[in-house]
C-alpha cells in the first residue's frame, strides 16, 4: 500500500511571539512504525511550505497514495486578542485530495484528540485515530492493506452505515521505543527554529492535560533516563543538533526521576541545551533546579498544576516557590498568568501583576481570557453562564473572562505591558 503522511502545522509561534517551530515528532513516530518491506511511505511537511494546498496537491497527483495520514498540532493560537483558527486550512487541502484522489483520508494529532469527533466532521476526512496513534495506524495500515475490518482499533473515529461519527472506546499508548524517523523531515531547516527538538521523556495517561488532568504523576509513562540520553546522543551524531526539548508533561515531577535524568546527561557529557515544562511541586528542591541548569537547562516554562479547587492565592504561591528556587540556582524561566478567570477582580488583577513583578521572568505571558476546552470546569462554567450551548462550540477559539473584568482587563494590562518589555500579551 502506498502511504502519505502529512504534518499540516504551519504556526511558527510560541505564545504569538517567540519563533517556535515544532519538530512534528508524532507524526515521525507514525512514519517508524509502518513496515516499509510491505509499504511504500511518504511524508510531506507544511511547516516550510509556501502554498500548502498546491504542495499537497503535486505530492498527491505524483505519488498516488492510497492512505494519506495528516496531523493536526493546533486547534487555534490560543489568543483572544489575535484569535488565529487552525482547522479551516486543513479543511482546505482535504477537500484538494478529494478533488484528486479517491484515497482515504485519515486525521490525528493532538488538537484533533481533543476533540476528534467535531474535527473530523468539521475537516470532512474518512477516518482518524485519537491519542497516541503510531501503533493503532500500523495496525491500521495493515487492516486496510488485506480489506480487514477496523473499527475495533482503539481510539478509531470512523462513520457508520448512517454518516454517524463514531469514536472508539480506548486509546493506544505508547511506550515511545521506536525511534521517530526524523530523517524523513528537513531537521537542517528545524535547526535553530527555537527551543530544540523534541524529545520525549514523560507524557501524563490523560493524553492532553487540561486544567482538570491529574498532575500527580501516577499515571505517567516515564522514559528511562538511559534511552533519552541515547536519544539525544543520536540527534547529535545523525544531525548535529544539540538542542532539545523534552516534552513533558511536567519535568519535575515526581523530583526523583527528574534528577535521575539530569545526571544521566551529566554523566553522559552531552553538552545538550535543553528546555521543558515545570509545574508546581512540593518535592522540588534547589539540589533539583540546580541539576537542570547543570545538565543543559536553559529555560524552565513555568505551568500552572491542575486546579484542583485551589484559589488562586494558593496557585501563585506555589509558581512563586518554583520562581524563586530557579532563581537561587541561577535558572532562567518563564511565568504564564491567565487574567479573567471566573470571580477575577480589580484586586486580583492587581495582586497577579505584582506577583509578575515581583518574579521576574526572563519572558511572562499574561493572558486576556483563557481558552476553554472541552472537559473542563471552564467548560462547566461557560454553559452554566450561556456562552456556549454546547461544548461542541469550543472546536473554534472561545474565550473565558469574567464579566466583572471584562470591559477594562485587556487596556489595564496593555497598560502595565509597556513597562515591561519581556511581557507579552495575548
Ligand atoms: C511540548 C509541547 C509544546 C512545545 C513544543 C516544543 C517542541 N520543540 O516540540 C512548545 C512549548 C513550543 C509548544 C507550543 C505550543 N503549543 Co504545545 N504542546 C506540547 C505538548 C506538551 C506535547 C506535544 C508533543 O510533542 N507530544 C509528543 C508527540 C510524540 O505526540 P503527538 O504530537 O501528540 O503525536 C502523537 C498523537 O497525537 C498521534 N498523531 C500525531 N500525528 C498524527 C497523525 C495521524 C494521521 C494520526 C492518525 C495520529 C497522529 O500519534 C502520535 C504518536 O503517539 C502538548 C500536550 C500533550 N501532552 O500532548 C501541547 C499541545 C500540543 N500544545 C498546544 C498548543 C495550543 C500550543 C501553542 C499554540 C501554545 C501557544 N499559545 O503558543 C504553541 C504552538 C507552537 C507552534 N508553533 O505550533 C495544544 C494543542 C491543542 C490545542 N489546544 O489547540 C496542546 C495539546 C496542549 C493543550 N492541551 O492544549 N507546545
């Protein structure tokens, strides 16, 4: 069978500022597992592209595949103040390869897990697979190639005999051996495109963590130290990049094997600059933040944990204690600060900007409103105050803040912002 992978992200931004270019290492992971002895593969990448629907058609009408695979990284930019909405330009080269092809369309990735069953029906593709999907779409892939039935395949998105979308019960996990085939991408355009290649060393069960994910670590697929630095070790000797990022979904926690995979780098000599997400933790220490910044870390982007019903007194407290041990161990980080949360006030406001003041980050990130997903008590409170009447709705960017806040909120921080050049607004 002939199969064309896609990596349709083409943002180039972190927080609408900083020039951030994933490495689609998903979709990398996907090219590793199909059985190349059986299958012709392809893999096509948008992020460099200039006219992403004429590319894809060229590819298409060239290699007529039977099975085109896309991803979809983002569902929109995540700023209220400059909404960008990813999903119609996927829509867009779906409905190309209609035009060209009669192959079947399959959707993945992480903004597509989110919300699989609105997606697929809003970019019109055959099938996707939700969660970690490399071991689903080999199994996939070999289902199709001998005429198999496969709506038993977890995490599968498929319509039934009456165009209703149906999504399966379960998800694949991964365990992240197989190496992803980044051979297949450009990493010589990737190099430098900021903050490193990804590289995985923990992700949380609960695939995409929202404010209400359990981020205590117990249920957590943890790498093995060993095979990270391998990973790394590879990257380097097969690309000469030394920068990464290790995709976490909370490097620190639990502290313990945070550090065993600091000084497995240390005692590996990689000279690796690294970055990754931190979260709030009562068992993070300075002995913690100073094997990060020894191994390689050059930046700490500083999360909330999950809320857990903790006031936002409680919340900041916890970021400042994070703050303040990178800072004693010489650690630079970035703070991110959502303003209009549900009962915000003038003085809430006003205690959120002197804590940003008072924790100077080498970049912070107030936001005008939050982003409501599905599944969450955001969710929960913009249906109970008629924002939305369905979550379905959240498929396009819908933002949360307070009415109490919501007429002064972004001039007040606009205003502050421009004392401040390493803060940015979104
Ligand atoms: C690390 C990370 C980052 C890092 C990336 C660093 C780097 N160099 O790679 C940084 C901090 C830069 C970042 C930035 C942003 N991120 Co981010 N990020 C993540 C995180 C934690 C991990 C992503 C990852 O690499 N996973 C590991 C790989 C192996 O998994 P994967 O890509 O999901 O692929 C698997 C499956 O999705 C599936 N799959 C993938 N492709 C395909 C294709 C097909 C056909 C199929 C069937 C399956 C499939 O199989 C793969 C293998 O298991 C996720 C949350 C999470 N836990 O997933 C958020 C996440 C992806 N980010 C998100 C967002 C929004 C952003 C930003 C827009 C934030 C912002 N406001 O700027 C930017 C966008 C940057 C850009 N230019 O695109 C959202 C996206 C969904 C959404 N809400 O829209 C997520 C899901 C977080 C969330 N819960 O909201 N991010």
């Amino acid at each position: 069978m002939k199969v064309l992978l896609i990596a349709t992200n083409q943002a180039d931004r972190f927080m609408d500022r900083m020039v951030v270019r994933p490495v689609p290492i998903g979709l990398a992971y996907l090219a590793a597992s199909v059985d190349e002895e059986r299958h012709t593969l392809r893999v096509l990448d948008l992020m460099f592209a200039d006219d992403a629907v004429s590319e894809v058609a060229d590819v298409v009408s060239e290699f007529e595949p039977d099975l085109i695979g896309l991803s979809i990284r983002n569902l929109d930019n995540q700023s209220s103040l400059n909404p960008v909405w990813n999903l119609p330009a996927v829509r867009d080269i779906i409905e190309r390869i209609r035009q060209l092809s009669g192959s079947k369309t399959l959707i993945g990735g992480p903004a597509f897990s989110i919300m699989p069953s609105e997606c697929l029906d809003y970019v019109g593709a055959d099938l996707g697979i939700a969660g970690d999907a490399a071991e689903a779409f080999a199994t996939l892939v070999e289902r199709l190639d001998a005429g198999a039935g496969y709506h038993d395949i977890p995490g599968i998105v498929y319509r039934d005999d009456d165009e209703n979308i149906v999504v399966s019960e379960g998800r694949f996990t991964s365990n992240f051996h197989r190496a992803p085939r980044l051979d297949l991408l450009d990493m010589r355009a990737y190099n430098g495109s900021g903050f490193g290649v990804g590289v995985v060393t923990k992700l949380a069960q609960a695939y995409y963590p929202t404010p209400g994910a359990d981020y205590g670590g117990g249920d957590w697929r943890i790498r093995d130290p060993q095979e990270v630095v391998d990973e790394i070790r590879a990257l380097n000797d097969d690309f000469g990049i030394n920068k990464v990022f290790f995709i976490d979904s909370g490097f620190n926690i639990p502290a313990q094997h945070a550090k065993a995979t600091c000084r497995a780098v240390i005692d590996a000599c990689l000279r690796v600059r690294w970055n990754s997400y931190v979260r709030p933790s009562e068992d993070a220490d300075v002995e913690l933040m100073e094997l990060m910044k020894e191994s390689g870390c050059s930046l700490a982007l500083m999360a909330e944990g999950g809320r857990g019903g903790k006031g936002f007194g409680d919340r900041l407290a916890g970021l400042e204690r994070m703050a303040c041990l990178s800072r004693d161990a010489g650690l630079p980080f970035t703070m991110n600060v959502a303003f209009g949360e549900p009962g915000e006030t003038k003085a809430s406001v006003e205690q959120k900007l002197d804590f940003l003041k008072r924790v100077e980050a080498a970049f912070a990130v107030l936001r005008v409103g939050s982003r409501i997903l599905p599944n969450t008590a955001a969710a929960q409170t913009a249906l109970r105050e008629g924002l939305i009447e369905s979550e379905s709705e959240l498929l396009r960017p819908t933002f949360y803040i307070d009415a109490g806040v919501q007429d002064w909120l972004a001039d007040r921080l606009r205003e502050e912002a421009a004392e401040y050049p390493r803060w940015n607004l979104m």
